[in-house]
C-alpha cells in the first residue's frame, strides 16, 4: 500500500513538472499565475488518501467518499478564488485542474481497488 501511494505522489509530481515545462516552454501565454496550487493540491490529497481515508483501520468506504468530496470542494473552490482573483488564463487553469482530478482520480481508484481487493483476499484466507 505505501509502495502504492508513493507511485501515486510520484505520478503527480512528474505530471506537474511535466506541465510547469510543457506550459512555460511552449504555451507561456496560456501560463495559470496559480499552476503551482494543482499539484500542490494533489499532492496533499494524496497525503489525506494515506494517512486519514486509509489510516490504521484500513479502508473505509465512507471515508474514502467523504475524501473525494472534499477533493472535489478544494479544487473547485481553487477554480473559483483563481476566477474571481487573477482571472487571467482561467481556461488554461480549469483545464489543467481538470487533467490533474482525472489522473488522480484513475490512479486513486486503482489503489483503492487493490487495497480493498487485497482486504478481500485477507479475509478470505483468515475464513479458512
């Protein structure tokens, strides 16, 4: 499981360096002043993922869906305090917050997938 949420911190962090250059080198216009927040953001989800909806009780549906909504909140409330402050490049900034939630998301769930799998599994050899 720690294996698998460093892969996961990994992938975010080499997502956004990769964007930082991607976005800087070849689309500076289109440059979000806040790009820095996205993975920033996600790197703290992931933090939360580990340490609270996984913790030392294991998996807990509930948890695990109280910690996407909250995901869900922060980054839409993000969006909103970019739009309302900076306001310049907003496109750029939704779509690269968008990429980063589905990413994410898909590496999140696999984990969670593989976690509770495993759990399944546990039980299932502790039954016999």
């Amino acid at each position: 499981m720690k294996k698998s949420i460093l892969i996961l911190a990994s992938v975010i962090s080499i997502l956004g360096l990769a964007g930082y250059v991607i976005l800087k080198e070849f689309y500076p216009d289109c440059y979000p002043a806040w790009y820095w927040l996205n993975p920033l953001f996600f790197l703290l989800s992931t933090g939360v993922l580990f340490f609270v909806v996984i913790g030392k009780n294991g998996l807990s549906i509930r948890k695990h869906l109280i910690s996407k909504m909250i995901k869900l909140l922060g980054g839409v409330l993000i969006l909103v305090l970019y739009l309302i402050t900076v306001k310049v490049n907003a496109i750029s900034m939704v779509i690269t917050m968008a990429l980063f939630y589905i990413v994410y998301t898909v590496f999140e769930t696999k984990i969670l997938l593989d976690a509770n799998k495993k759990k399944t599994n546990d039980e299932k050899n502790d039954e016999k």
